[in-house]
C-alpha cells in the first residue's frame, strides 16, 4: 500500500494539473474565458497631484521647488475586452479592449475632480524642444509674451488627467510643432472615449505558458519607438491573466500599456493571504530602475538619466518629451532627485507588485504604481534663465490597484479544494502503509526468532 502511494501522487498531481489547465485555458466553456473577458475586479486608478506652491520664486532664482501632495482623486476602473472570433484560432485569441474611467465622488471625499491645482506647464516646459532656427526661437518668444502664457498652470484636476487645450497649444499645433486635438501628455493610453486597436494573445491550449502572452498588442506585433529589435518587441501578459502551477522564483514577462513597453517580474519569496487565497508576491527586478551605465541592456530604454527613472516620453503626445517614470516619491532613486525639491520624502511602501495565486497564476491583488516627471532644463528664453541646471520635475503619480471580488475569491478556494484533497489523499495513505508497515516487520521478525529457537532446539 504505501507502494502504491507513490504512483497514486503522480496520478493526482497530474490529474491536478489537467484540471487546472482546463479551467484557465482561454476557451469557450472554461472558467476563465469569461473572468479575462469581463473581470469580476474592482479596480481603481488614484491620481495624487504635485500642487506646486512657489512658482514665481522658483523662476526667478530663489527657491527649490516645493510641492504639496493632493490626492487621491479615485477614478473607477472598468475593462471589457470584445472578442473577435475571426481573426482567433485554438492558439490564439483576438479582441478590442475598452477601459472607461469614472471619478468615484463617494470615496475621493472632499476632494473633487473640478479641484484646481498648479503644477508645471508641460506643453510650455517642452517648447524650447519643438523648435532649432533662430526665427523659430524667435517666434516661440513672441509666442510665449502675446499669449501670457507661463511655465506654470492653474487647471482642474480632471483636464490635468484626461487632457486639454489652450491659446499656445493651438497656436503651436497651427505651427506644424505639436499634433492636432487635445493634449494628452500625460495619460495617453488611457482615453476615456475611445477604444483600443487589435490585440491578440495566446490562449494556452496550444501551449500553457503563453497563456495571456500577448501576440499582437493595439495592433502592433512590435514597436520602432526603442533603441533595438530585443526593445521593440511586443511580449508579456497585461498582468491579470499568468500561466499556472508557477514555480518558486519564477520570472514572468509584463506588458505595461502605458509606456509602451515589456518588464520582467519575479517572486520575491515573500507570502500573503487573502481571503483564504495564498499567493506569491511579484515585484519587478531591480535593474528595472538602473540606468544604462549600471545596467546597459537598459540603453534600449534610453535610461540616460539618474537611476531611478525609466523614460517614459515615446508614450507622450508630443512623443520624444523628456518625461521621465519612476516609483512615487522617487523611492528607490538617486538621492539628488530628492535633494532638488522640497515637499517630498520617499516612502517604501510605494512600489509596484502583484500577489500570485501559484497554482492558477491569477493575480489575487496588484499595485502598480509609476510617478511623472518632466525633465525640466535652464533655456534662454522668458521663465527659463534663472531655473537649475537640470530639474526632474514630478507633476502627479499614479496607482492602479485591483482587487478580486469576493465571488471570484470564493470560486477558485472551491476549485483549488481538489488540488488539497489530492495532495493530502497521497500523504494520508502514505501514514497508512507507514502504520501497516510496522507491524508486518513485527510480526516478520517474531516468525524469524521462533524459526531459529526450532532450529537450536533441534
């Protein structure tokens, strides 16, 4: 009997596995398919503001930058992804994403989204980039004296967000300098009103561990905004959907929509429980933050700046900005990124991760959080003289979290009980032939001593 346990482990595993395989597949009548469509999710996005309170000291010359920290304004989060069956095989599964975004009032109390706040004027701290001949510079100053405009802006929390437009933004797109329609330098994966291209991702059937991965993202197979082919390539699930029965210290490819680019995250070997789920903590690797000179595979991200910061200006409208990503309040990053404003002291608790259930690979919990900064330079032009050298400029940060809903909690605790059955059927019938197995040899060894008694009798 406790022979056959043996074998009986390998039948349970695997049959174990199969289940598990089967349920989070993305194929019609699997548990999955209808969970990634639609997620049973609650997931917010929290905007916290960089209120700048001393512009005008800061442009003449005699003050850091100092900031108040506004938020969270609470943006509730919904994604539905439409499938597309035409261009979908067994392998592979094609769909439209749709996110729409609405400020929850109820939890963001007292703050509102009509809050004004004043923070850095992007489109003004980007001009001097726009222009090269001596009569655009020219004309850009003219520019900046007849629209009165300024290298700070007073405007609503929710243009800030979601995008807007002004006198010189018209003014410079009329110039052939910055693109038609409302600027949206700062959350441009992100709008409100319109839907996504084409994506495709692999469904697992065909082979699990590229389930979730994505083939095609917005209707690119691979991106010509980095430094190489490895960089432009399109790889990684969107984080909510990983191949199952992970292994301790695994490493898993991430999408991250709004950059525009792929990371890798590993396990921590750190556990969390929640709600009766145990999960695995994921947090992205440490030369994520690195620069290329500690780090030079991160030349491809064009990761010139001080270690902390992942450009993030490909994503940007205009694109090419020096706006740069990084943890909230600079955690983890040179300590001169600090040391040139007031108003912020990094938090360790500010990071990205994500709770893995193991044996599904469904994100139980995630933070994903990215600071924006604006790499702001002194210029010879009005606003510009008398500013530092070289300031890394933070307007707001961002953090995207999500939940499981309770129903979905307690759908996958029912569905991982046979998994614990299987594996606690094969150690109760160990113990049992371990029980059965004493007093066999007990009974062997009597049977031998009287043997030999017969026998010295004899």
């Amino acid at each position: 009997l406790m022979a056959s346990s043996f074998p009986l482990k390998g039948v349970v595993s695997s049959m174990v596995e199969n289940i598990i395989k089967d349920e989070v597949v993305l194929k019609n009548g699997s548990f999955a398919l209808p969970v990634w469509a639609d997620p049973p999710v609650i997931m917010y996005k929290d905007f916290f503001i960089f209120n700048w309170s001393n512009p005008e000291k800061v442009i003449e010359g005699s003050q850091k930058p100092d900031f108040k920290i506004l938020g969270p304004y609470k943006y509730r989060e919904y994604r539905t992804k439409y499938i597309d069956y035409q261009h979908s095989n067994e392998c592979v599964i094609s769909y439209i994403q749709h996110k729409t975004y609405e400020f929850d009032s109820e939890v963001s109390y007292p703050l509102k989204k009509t809050d004004t706040v004043v923070v850095l004027n992007i489109p003004i701290a980007a001009a001097p980039l726009q222009v090269s001949s001596t009569i655009d510079r020219l004309t850009l100053e003219a520019v900046l004296q007849n629209t009165g405009s300024k290298l700070y802006k007073k405007i609503s929390v929710d243009d800030l967000i979601w995008g807007y437009t002004d006198s010189f933004i018209e003014l410079m797109q009329e110039a052939g300098k910055f693109p038609k329609g409302r600027m949206f330098q700062l959350q441009i994966r992100d709008d409100p009103r319109d839907y996504t291209s084409l994506s495709s991702v692999g469904t697992g059937v065909c082979n699990i561990t590229d389930l979730g991965n994505f083939h095609q993202w917005d209707g690119f197979t691979s991106l010509d905004i980095w430094n190489d082919s490895e960089h432009n390539k399109v790889k990684g699930t969107e984080g909510l959907l990983n191949q199952p029965l992970l292994r301790e210290g695994q490493e898993l490819f991430i999408w991250i929509d709004d950059i525009m680019r792929w990371a890798i995250i590993h396990d921590t070997g750190e556990r969390y429980t929640h709600n009766g789920l145990d999960t695995w903590r994921f947090v992205s690797r440490k030369e994520f933050l690195y620069n290329q000179t500690q780090f030079p595979p991160n030349g491809g991200w064009y990761q010139n700046a001080p270690t902390g910061l992942i450009y993030i200006g490909n994503s940007t409208t205009p694109p090419g900005n020096p706006v740069w990503g990084s943890n909230p309040l600079f955690y983890l990053g040179d300590p001169g990124l600090v040391k040139n404003v007031t108003g912020v002291t990094p938090d360790s608790s500010k990071y990205t991760y994500a709770d893995i259930e193991p044996l599904t690979g469904a994100v139980v919990y995630v933070h994903r959080q990215i600071q924006i900064n604006f790499e702001l330079r002194q210029a010879d032009y009005t606003f510009y003289q008398k500013l530092p050298e070289v300031t890394y400029f933070p307007v707001m940060y961002v953090d995207e979290h999500g939940e499981m809903s309770q129903d979905l909690y307690n759908t996958i605790s029912q569905k991982l009980i046979l998994a614990h059955i299987g594996y606690n059927a094969h150690w109760a019938l160990l113990a049992l032939g371990i029980l059965l197995l004493v007093p066999t040899v007990l009974v062997g060894f009597c049977v031998i001593k009287h043997v030999k008694m017969i026998r010295a009798i004899k």
